[in-house]
C-alpha cells in the first residue's frame, strides 16, 4: 500500500467526512460548554455566600442554566455563524408551536398517571425527588419553580436549538430533528452533569470518558448517516465501502454504546431518562417546524416545571415514595 493510500485510510478530512467531523466538534462543544457552565455556577456560587440560601441558589442555578447553558450556546452559535432564530415561529406553524410547548409537559403528567394508576410507583421516586407539602408558595418559588424556569431555558437554547440548527448545515433540514435528538440523547446518557461538572478526580474521569466516548458516537453517527446514503437519496447502507479509519470510530462509539446501557441499572432510570430524550425530541422537532428559540425554550420550561408540579402533587396526596 502506498503512503498515500495510508494517507488517505486512516486520515480524515476528505467530503465524505465533513459529516462525521462536523457532528464530532458539534459534541465536543457540548462539552465545552458544560464546562463553562461548571464556571459559572462556581463564580455564582461564591458571590452568593452573601445572601441567604433560597437567594444564593435562585443565584447560582440561574447563573449556570442562563449564563452557563443558553449564552455559552448563543456565543458558541456566534463564534461558529451558526443562526439560532430569535424571532417569533414563522407563519402558518403557531398550532405545531403550541402542540411543542405543551407535549413535553403532558407526557410527564401522563407517566405519572401511568406510573401511579397501573405500577403503584409514584414518579418522584423514580425522579428520586421529595419536596415538604406543607411548604410555602414562596419557598416553592424560589426552590422549585425559578430554577426550573432557568434550567428550562438553558437546555432548550442548547440542546434544542443550537444542536439541531449545526445539525441542520451538515445533514439537511429533513434528518436534522432525528440526528439532533440522538446526540442530545446521548450526551444526556452520558455520566457527566449537563449543567456542571463537580470539581473531583472522579469527574475527571467521567469528563474525558465523556470525551472521548461521545466525540466518537458523534462521528459515528455521521459515518453511518453518510454511508447509508444511495445516489439518488435512498437508505443503501453498503458497509464494504467503510475504511479503516470509519470502523476504528465506529468501535469506539460502540464502547461508548455499552458503557451508557450498562450505567442505566434500574428500570427507574430508564424511565426517567426516556422521559427526558421524549421531551428533548419533541423541542426539537419543534424547533426545525417553526424555527424559532422561543418554542423549545418554553417546551422545555413546562417540562421542567411539569416534572415539579408532579412531584408536589404526589407529596400531598400523600403517594410520595422517598
């Protein structure tokens, strides 16, 4: 084999890779900007010693979730001159914006409804989540609802638009909800805290595992994306035409496969984390069907305060299993 043939098996770069690159740094600024959203949350966290404790954590978790998340995805966006659409859903889309808003939010009060009706299992256990009954409206606030609110906003600027809008460029606005919610999916199986990372040797670990493993499962996902591509635009997957270098990242994304089921233990879990990637693939297809911010943010706003008003509401009927 000559050196340029080598060259050209193991290397990446050429047209057929642009897919797999692109998705590749897409995840690993995901990545990124967990990171910096870990910053943000320390820098808050310490300015905060000055309040109370409801004062400092509305400071510190709407300073992760809407500095940390949402403008490190807006400043990723700009840096890159990727157009995240701020206006309003564009005409003739207001009923899909509503269905959007409103689906996330419904599917988590009908689990509920399943779990507690059919399997006697209220979803606050599951979500290993308790709050006092008798608490105030006030503390509820500020300990539940706000930092919801922040923490919606923030995942729906990041996972449900900046995501899907790069996904967009590389693979065309037909697949782009379908790839987006898978790397959402996966990054949110993932081992490290979406919202910041912990500052330990075990983070470390589940930081560059993460990495490592969700880079690749990026990739992957653009090999495979491209790869199953015919001429005219059909599904002709033909896995004799991957080289060297597409199975070597294929591997690794299957290692990083394994790895996420095997963290999934209990069927609690699973559930939870299905409920999760539902609402994300829902922001996201709503996303692309009016292309505007607005409507994934509030999707996943009323997912996040749904999953808040389940767990109050469980806690006064008395079915709270924590």
């Amino acid at each position: 084999m000559s050196n340029s043939r080598r060259s050209a098996t193991w290397g990446f770069g050429g047209p057929e890779d642009t897919t797999a690159l692109g998705l590749g740094v897409l995840f690993a600024a995901l990545i990124a900007v967990s990171l910096w959203s870990t910053a943000v949350a320390a820098a808050a966290q310490f300015a905060g010693q000055v309040f109370g404790t409801p004062e400092s954590l509305l400071l510190v978790s709407g300073a992760a979730s809407l500095v940390g998340l949402a403008g490190g995805a807006l400043a990723y966006a700009r840096y890159r001159g990727i157009d995240i659409s701020l206006g309003r859903p564009h005409d003739g889309s207001w009923p899909v914006a509503a269905a959007t808003v409103v689906g996330p939010a419904a599917i988590a009060g009908a689990t509920a409804l399943v779990a507690n009706t059919v399997f006697g299992v209220p979803l606050s256990s599951l979500l290993n989540r308790f709050v006092n009954p008798e608490a105030s409206t006030s503390v509820l606030v500020w300990m539940m609802g706000l930092p919801s609110v922040f923490l919606g906003v923030g995942l729906g600027v990041l996972f449900c638009a900046l995501v899907p809008e790069r996904v967009r460029n590389l693979v065309g606005a037909e697949d782009a909800p379908v790839v987006a919610t898978l790397l959402v999916g996966f990054f949110w199986l993932l081992p490290m805290d979406a919202v910041g990372l912990r500052l330990s040797v075990g983070s470390a670990v589940e930081f560059t595992a993460s990495l490592v493993f969700g880079v690749a499962f990026a990739m992957g996902v653009g090999i495979l994306y491209r790869h199953a591509e015919g001429p005219d635009g059909s599904v002709a997957f033909d896995a004799g035409a991957l080289e060297r270098r597409h199975l070597a990242v294929l591997a690794l994304a299957l290692v990083g496969i394994v790895g996420v089921g095997t963290g999934l233990t209990t069927l609690g879990e699973v559930v939870v984390d299905a409920l999760w990637v539902a609402a994300f693939g829902l922001a996201v297809l709503g996303y692309e069907r009016t292309r505007s911010v607005w409507v994934p943010a509030l999707a996943m706003v009323g997912f996040t305060l749904a999953l808040d008003v389940v767990v109050y509401a469980e806690a006064l009927a008395g079915l709270s299993g924590i």
